[in-house]
C-alpha cells in the first residue's frame, strides 16, 4: 500500500485518482523491465519509485496539470 507521498499530494499533479493509478503503474511496470537490479524484484518498490518521481514532476501522463 502507497503511504508516501500521499495520495491527495499524486491527485494534485496527475488531475485524478486514475491517472495517477495509470502513470504509476505504467512507469512501475517499465522500471521493472529495465531496472529489475536496482528494483531486486519488488513491484513495491517500483510503485514507491514510481510515486516520487510523479510527484517530483520527473515523469508526467497525457493529462497531467
């Protein structure tokens, strides 16, 4: 379960509750193919990686404010 960064913070950045769900899970899904090494196989811890980087404006959807 994503507990930082909030919800409510991701909300702001992406515009809704799914596209954050599609950003995250897009670049969760292409840091686990390119990286597995840094990720040491964990889905968790490419949502977290994931997570942060949308919130720090590092990757962006479509539909991103």
């Amino acid at each position: 379960m994503l507990f930082e960064p909030p919800i409510d913070l991701l909300v702001n950045v992406a515009g809704n509750r799914y596209a954050v769900a599609a950003i995250v899970g897009a670049r969760a899904k292409t840091l686990i193919n390119k990286i597995p090494t840094m990720l040491n196989g964990s889905a968790n811890i490419a949502i977290d990686y994931a997570a942060n980087e949308l919130l720090r404006g590092d990757v962006v959807g479509a539909n991103s404010k």
